[in-house]
C-alpha cells in the first residue's frame, strides 16, 4: 500500500478527463457485444419480452459495483486492474483467485464476442450468396436449427438431426487476433473512436430505423408481446420472475467494459465528482439504449426466434427484402465493432497473465517478450489457444454464463476490497468515497453472488471445480515462487519482508 501511494505522489498524468469524458469512455466500452451477441439468448430461453427488466437489474447491480471501483480508483490511481486492486488491499491469495476469475472475464468473453462476430459473417456472406457449410459454424454436437413459424426447429437430414462439427469462422478471427497480438498491433485513439462511432451509429440506426416500423405495423406485431411476461416453465430460470433473474446474469455480459472509466481516476480532473457522474451516467444511458433495443428486437420478431448469436441481424432481416441494404450495413458495423472487442479482451487476457508472470505467481515464461516484436508471445499463444478453443467447441450460452459468472464474482471481491480498505487503512487520502458505506459494498456483494446462482447448476459445478483447481495452483506454484514470498518489490532490486516474517 506504501509502495502505491509513492507511485500515486509521482504519477506524471495530466488531469484532463472533465464527466462527458468520462460518460463518453464508459459508453464506446460498454456498447458492444452484450446488445450484439447475447440480448437474444436471454429473451429467448429465459425473459422473453421482459428482458427489458433484466438490463435494469443487471445495470443497477453494475452500478453498485461501479461505485466501489470509483472509491478504489481515486485511492489507488497507479492500479488499474481489479488484479491489482485485490493484490493492494487483501492480498496474494485475493490476487491470484481474481487473476483467474479475469481468465473467465476476458478470455471466455473473447470466445463468445467470437462466436457472435461468426454469426454475423455467416448472415452477411449469406446475403452476397457465399455460403460456409452449415456445420462448421456452431457449436460441435449441438443440433442446427431454423426458423419456422416463429420458432427455432431442428434441421433433418435423412431422416436424423443435423449436428454442428465446430465453428470455424470464430476459430479463425480468435487465430487472426493472436496473429496480430503478437505481431504488436496497438490501437490509436483514433481508430477506436471511429470504431466506437460505428458502433453507436449502427445501433442508434437501428433503433430509429425499426422502432419506425415498429410503430407502423404495431397492431401487427403486438402479439409478440402477449404474454409480456411468458409463465413460468417449471424448470429454474425458464420465464416468470425467475427467468427474468436468469435473464439479468445473461445480459450482465452486456455491461462488461464500464470499470474502464475507474481506470481512469487518475485523469480526472475532479475525482471525487466526475468518477461518479461517469461511471452512472454511461450506465445510464447503456441501460436506456439497451432497453430500447430488446423492446424493438422482442417486437419485430418472435422471442423465441432468438436464440442465436446473431439476434440483431435475425431482426433486421425480418424488416422485408425492400431493407436488404440497411440490413447488410447492420451487420457490417456489427462485423467492425466486433472485431475489436475481440482483439481488446485478447490483449487484456495477455496483459493480466503477463503482470502475474512478472509477479511470480504463473511462471516466468508467461513474461518472455519476443526480440523483435516486443510482445509477450508466449502467453499471447496461450491465450489464442484457449479462446480459439472454446469458441470453436462450446455453445455461446455455456460460454457466456461462465463469462458472467466469473465477471460477478470479480466485482464481488472489488465490492469486499473497499470494505477491507476502509477498515485496514481508513487515513489514506480517497478522491471519492462510496455513499451510503457500508451498505452499498455489502449490497454489491450480495446481488452479485445472487446473480451468481441463478445460472445453470452445471455452470456453477464447472466454476466450483475451476476455483478449487486455481487454489490448488497457488499452493502448489504461486505462493512459494511470488515475488513477495522472496522478498522482492516491484522493480526487483528493495527487498521487503515476506508475509510470514511481518
């Protein structure tokens, strides 16, 4: 924490960033593949046209959480990752679970902007008449389906189900980022911004361009929405109240990305005020577009339609041939922003494993920077392997609710490191403090491990698993080869006391 607040003392970032700043970081990261990929499996399987309750749940338990990023932000401005902030405050042990938690957050999420970004491609080169076969684009052992009649049916061939081999083209954009991450691709200011700008420019089209035809064939489209609420299945998280939960830990993937405006408490020109107006003003207005989408989306075609990893798309195509272009543009935006999400979490992923390495607590190898690039290529090749993997292999819902698993417990332990903090170091200088302390955190912590268990038992069985497994990692590798356990700071050359001599 010493060593920290030193960085913070000699920090030489310029404080620019006023709250529309911040409000416009937190909206160009948010926005993206949450609306694009998975809005559709949530209304399909689980809320149905109450989807629109589920981003409201899932953008309030964001801001709880986003609240405790503030406070941690303004404290510790040199740490950027909820890694460190867990290494800071808690300790190595918290560190190292949140490292594996961040694998779920941003490598699995890769795998599953992945499979979007395919779905995508699959509907565009459709339109133009290039067709990949049917079995390479999903998931292997699942069953293809189609549209028929307002619902998804399974596809036979002689007499049997077709069945998907792997997905391909999410393989290969997954193999095509490693590539240009090792090369050494860094995106310049204004590259994003034209991306972000796409981006909103393609949803915001959307919205307008459907919510027109919406009103204009209303009386038509309508019964889509009876039942608004579709009862209750029997089966836990299917519909009802309890869908509409299970929804909201399947659209909290959508909000991944608004802890970039804590990243930013350095920058801030006045912490204690614009982190707030930033971090709850693009939540805000994530949230109100988001909203608008799934009330457009769920009123074009049939929920049950939409269960697949391009919903935007589905409903654009149902506009009619005269919109085939505006489709086509559609689907393009979608394609560039994609793209990048993938490339920004593969990068993160990289960076995380690469900070761990330099910490001691994976091993050294995971650091090697190539003599020529200048990249970390060897956990950059792991980190396309795994995502490349995963997103040729496994279903976009098995996929994205491990994502939101992970991300939920991660922002647990942000929502505990505040509550820590203030009880270990309560004197240290915060530019902003969460209101309402400590109910707020406590809050945060609680909805989140709610959200936690409302997912699948098999997903919850797989992270029980992988948490023990990471554990186990740690005791067995991490905690005899960590820096701090040898007794070295961050640049290597002071020696401080290991933990057990203090």
């Amino acid at each position: 924490m010493e060593q920290v607040q030193r960085e913070t003392q000699t920090s030489q970032l310029k404080r620019t960033l006023g709250p529309w700043n911040l409000v416009f970081l937190g909206i160009g990261c948010i926005i993206g593949a949450g609306i694009f990929v998975r809005t559709g499996n949530a209304a399909a399987l689980h809320a149905g046209p109450a989807v629109l309750i589920s981003f409201l749940i899932a953008g309030f338990v964001c801001a709880l959480a986003g609240l405790c990023y503030a406070e941690l932000s303004s404290t510790l401005p040199v740490s950027g990752s909820a890694y460190t902030y867990s290494y800071t405050t808690i300790g190595e042990f918290a560190a190292w679970i949140m490292g594996a938690l961040l694998l779920l957050e941003y490598g699995l999420a890769a795998s599953v902007v992945a499979v979007g970004w395919a779905g995508y491609v699959v509907s565009l080169l459709g339109d133009f008449g290039l067709v990949i076969p049917v079995e390479l684009t999903g998931p292997t052992g699942h069953v293809v389906k189609h549209a028929v009649g307002g619902e998804l049916v399974p596809v036979i061939v002689n007499g049997a189900p077709l069945t998907y081999l792997f997905n391909l083209p999410a393989f290969l954009i997954c193999g095509a980022m490693t590539a240009l991450l090792i090369i050494g691709v860094s995106e310049s200011a204004k590259v994003n911004n034209v991306i972000v700008a796409i981006k909103l420019t393609v949803i915001i089209a959307f919205i307008i361009i459907c919510g027109a035809f919406v009103i204009a064939h209303f009386d038509t489209l309508k019964s889509n929405w009876q039942p608004f609420i579709p009862p209750a299945s029997g089966d836990k998280g299917e519909f009802g109240w309890g869908g509409i939960l299970r929804a909201a830990s399947i659209v909290f993937f959508a909000y991944i990305g608004f802890e970039a405006v804590s990243t930013a408490g350095q920058e801030a020109k006045n912490p204690a005020k614009d982190m707030p107006i930033g971090l709850l003003g693009s939540l805000f207005v994530c949230t109100a577009i988001y909203i608008l989408v799934s009330i457009v989306m769920t009123l074009i075609v049939n929920y049950k339609t939409l269960d697949v990893p391009d919903p935007v798309a589905v409903a654009v195509d149902a506009l009619g041939p005269q919109w085939a272009w505006f489709a086509k543009l559609v689907k393009a935006g979608a394609i560039v922003g994609l793209t990048s999400v993938v490339l920004v979490l593969m990068y993160g992923q990289t960076r995380i494993f690469y900070t761990m390495a330099r910490d001691g607590l994976l091993p050294r190898v995971f650091a090697t920077v190539h003599a020529k690039f200048k990249t970390p290529w060897v956990n950059t090749l792991l980190v396309g392997l795994i995502t490349a993997v995963a997103a040729a292999f496994f279903d976009i819902n098995t996929l994205g609710d491990m994502t939101s698993v992970g991300t939920l417990a991660a922002f647990a332990i942000v929502c505990l490191s505040v509550i820590w903090l203030r009880r270990t170091h309560p004197e240290i200088p915060r530019g902003f403090r969460v209101p309402l302390y400590p109910v707020v955190p406590a809050f945060g912590i609680v909805a989140c491990i709610a959200l936690i268990f409302t997912v699948e038992t098999r997903v919850l069985v797989f992270f029980a698993w992988y948490t023990l497994a990471a554990i186990i990692l740690y005791f067995a590798y991490g905690m005899h080869n960590s820096r701090l356990a040898k007794g070295l700071d961050d640049d290597d050359r002071e020696p401080v006391s290991p933990p057990h001599l203090r």
